[in-house]
C-alpha cells in the first residue's frame, strides 16, 4: 500500500548537480543561491532531517493514490498550526517551480530545521504586532502556544511571505482555501464550513475556461492537530493529491482499507485495533518517550488516527461525488436524533398503527416522550442544531424513519397539548415542538 522513494545518494549532496556549480561561475545572482544553498547544507546537518527516508512515501488507495511528503518533524506539542503555514509556503514554491535547483531547494527548506524555527519566528512576530489579540492569546503564543484557526487564516492572506507567493503564483493557478474539521467520529465545523468545503471541492472539480491550473489547500483540523492537504488539478486535468503533516506518520494509513469496508464486522474491528495499538506503541516509545503525558492525550493520540483515515476516505468520496458533505452532516444528525429517540422511549418507527394502537401508544409512553423533549432533544436542541441547517441547506429529507419520526410525534404532541395537568413550561415546550415539526415537513420529499 505504502512504497517509498530513495535517492541514490545523500540529498544533501544533490541538491546542486556538478554541472549547475560550474555553470555561471561568475553571475551574481548564482553566487547568492549558492550560498544560500550551501549556509542551508551546513546548517541542516543539525536537523532533525529525515533524508534518509526519500522525499515522500505513495499511499494507494481504491479512490486515488496520494503522496505523503516528509517535513520537518513537530518536536513541540502545540506548534502544528505554524508547521501547516510552513509547509503550505515550501511546498507550493516546490509544486510550481520549473527548474530542479528551484524545486530541491524547497524540499530542502520543508525538511530543514532553520528554515522553520526562522519562518515560525517571522510569521509569530508579524502576528503579534500586525493582529488585534486578546491578552491571554498574546501570552499563549509568546510561550509557543497553539495557533488558533482564525490567527492561521489572518497569517495565510496577510503574512507578506504568503501574500508574496500568492502574488508571483496567481498568473498561472487558481488557488482556494478550505477547511475540514473532524474528530471523534463527527465533522466538528460549522454548517457554512462545510458549504464552503462542498462548494470549493466542486468548483475544483470542474472544468476550467482559463489555462490555468488549480490548486485546493485543505486544512485538515483533525482532534487536536492540524495538517494539510493539497490538491492539484494540472492542464491535463489530472488530479494530484499531497499530504503535508508534521508528525511523518504514514504507516496510520495502513489500515486505511479497513476503515473503508463499507461491510465492516468485528474481525476488522480486532485488526484495527491491533495496529492501532501497535502504532501508539511506536509513538509512545519513540516519539513520546520520557515526556509526561495524560490518558486524555493519549486518547487523542489514538482518535487522531482513527479520524485521519475516516477525514481522508470522507473527503475522497466527495471528490468522487459518491457523497455530498452538506447531506452527510445532516444525515448524521437525523441519526444521532433517531437512535436517542428510540433507547429512549422504547418506541419503534417505521410501523403500521391503527388508531387503537396509537392511543394504546400514546398513554403508555407521553412520560417518556415529554421527558425526552425536555432533557435530551428540548425544542431549542432541535431547531438550532437540525431544522436551521435543513432550513440553510434546504435539504430536501428522505430517511423514512426520520419522516415517521415526524408524523408520530405530530400525533402525540397534539393529543398531549390539550392535557389539562400540564404545567405551562411543558405546555409551551410542546407548542414549539409542534410548530418546529410543522416546518420540517415542508422540506420531506415530494411536499
């Protein structure tokens, strides 16, 4: 699944071929990236270079296949947002340069320890003087604090190295942004988060009216650690797909084929969790060795990756238009809400019921339900976090138990408002229920 690439000798010693040194001894501007070159050589001799493994690893998958570029490796828990903005800087000048010498010098510079704890110390200063900061967020970042989503975004369009690129790139590509945040099994941004996300995967899909090629940078919040992904689209229409994560960790994606199978049983089950637990030991023993760490990080260690191969094979079938993101987190909560509903009340949906059984039904289970709608799924819980992105995405239901769902409770709740012992809280609860299920039928298919 995973095939590394080797030089054939040090890259250190072919970042120049010997017939670029002796070319053009005498130019000015040759003997200034020479000596750049050979400071960097000398000082990326202290790094923490992992020339010995090639320059990237190739992940196949059924949906595409993916290059997982090595970087220069995170040795500080909190810095992957400046490790992300780093990599996207050195990576882009390697995507879009022509010449070797261009493109090895910035594969050099991804890998390079100076050439980060520079760029961190740039960007870090222009953030602290140029961004309107709350105190606790300045004396976060000056004590090698997490960058936060909104400070990597500012960073990304106004830090003069990034604007600078940006500039001298934008005549031959058009470069997007997104994001994609996920962990613990769910999509953790927002409903216009994932809009956008749909919306820039589409517009990168199709074809362009301009020569130009495309690039999709997609930040990938995933648990507790940001990363990277690039997508390329050339002028021949061929997608390139490139990971830039600051923990080289691509044997996580070893059980990438498992966490795809669609049939999923407990034998899987077992083997994932056999590997990741053989991968926490290796994190443990080399990476995290002697440093105090909690369960809770440990935790998150484990769901990052778990989440890293679920985040890559959601956002590969998007690119495959086998799914769309919006309908996905819906969908998702149309479940969350069914299953509640159901270990809650003990009532099954997608059932026949004469008018007999309904009333048997109703006054054995009113308590349950108007339990339920107070404590687990209030009226507020249900407009704010389903009907309003029904409503925004105006997404058009078809989950038949969701729909039954919808019917029965219109039945209970109209029988229960007329209830004489109902307090007036409940009463107005019931009120909004009914009037929030009102609206979501207009969104059921063929209504």
């Amino acid at each position: 699944m995973i095939s590394n690439e080797h030089k054939e000798n040090n890259y250190e010693y072919n970042i120049i071929k010997n017939e670029e040194l002796e070319k053009n001894k005498n130019d000015k501007d040759t003997q200034k990236i020479l000596f750049k070159l050979i400071n960097q050589i000398i000082i990326g001799t202290f790094s923490s270079y992992e020339g010995e493994k090639g320059n990237f690893v190739e992940i196949n998958t059924k949906y595409f296949s993916f290059k997982q570029y090595f970087t220069y490796s995170q040795n500080i828990g909190f810095l992957c947002g400046f490790h992300s903005l780093f990599n996207i800087y050195y990576f882009l000048q390697y995507l879009s340069s022509k010449e070797d010498i261009q493109k090895n010098s910035a594969l050099f510079n991804l890998k390079n320890a100076w050439s980060f704890w520079s760029f961190y110390k740039e960007s870090l200063n222009f953030l602290l003087t140029n961004l309107e900061l709350e105190s606790y967020a300045i004396k976060s970042l000056k004590n090698e604090g997490p960058l936060e989503r909104y400070q990597f975004v500012y960073l990304l369009n106004k830090f003069p190295k990034m604007k600078i690129l940006f500039n001298e790139l934008k005549e031959n590509y058009d470069i997007s942004f997104t994001k994609f945040l996920y962990g613990f099994g769910i999509f953790n941004g927002t409903l216009e988060e994932s809009i956008d996300f749909q919306q820039k995967i589409d517009k990168f899909l199709e074809d362009s009216n301009t020569q130009k090629e495309k690039i999709l940078i997609i930040l990938l919040g995933i648990v507790n650690h940001w990363n990277i992904l690039i997508l390329h689209k050339n002028a021949k229409s061929e997608i390139n797909i490139y990971l830039l994560d600051s923990r080289n960790s691509p044997e996580l994606f070893d059980s990438f084929d498992l966490y795809d199978n669609i049939n999923n049983n407990k034998e899987n089950d077992v083997k994932i969790e056999n590997m990741k637990e053989l991968y926490m030991k290796n994190i443990l023993d080399k990476k995290l060795k002697n440093k105090n760490i909690t369960q809770w990080y440990i935790a998150c260690w484990k769901d990052w990756y778990e989440s890293m191969n679920k985040s890559i094979i959601i956002i590969f079938r998007i690119l495959t238009k086998k799914l769309n993101l919006i309908n996905y987190i819906i969908d998702n909560k149309i479940n969350l809400l069914i299953n509640s509903f159901i270990s809650k009340t003990n009532i099954a949906l997608n059932k026949f019921r004469n008018d007999n059984e309904l009333n048997d039904e109703y006054n054995n289970n009113k308590n349950k339900i108007l339990k339920w709608i107070k404590e687990d799924y209030h009226p507020a819980v249900f407009n704010d976090e389903l009907l309003f992105d029904i409503k925004k995405a105006n997404y058009i239901i078809k989950e038949k138990k969701f729909i039954s769902w919808c019917e029965l409770m219109k039945e209970y709740l109209n029988k229960e408002k007329d209830n004489k012992e109902l307090n007036e809280n409940d009463k107005n609860i019931i009120l909004r229920y009914l009037k929030y299920l009102n609206e979501t039928e207009k969104y059921f298919l063929n209504i």
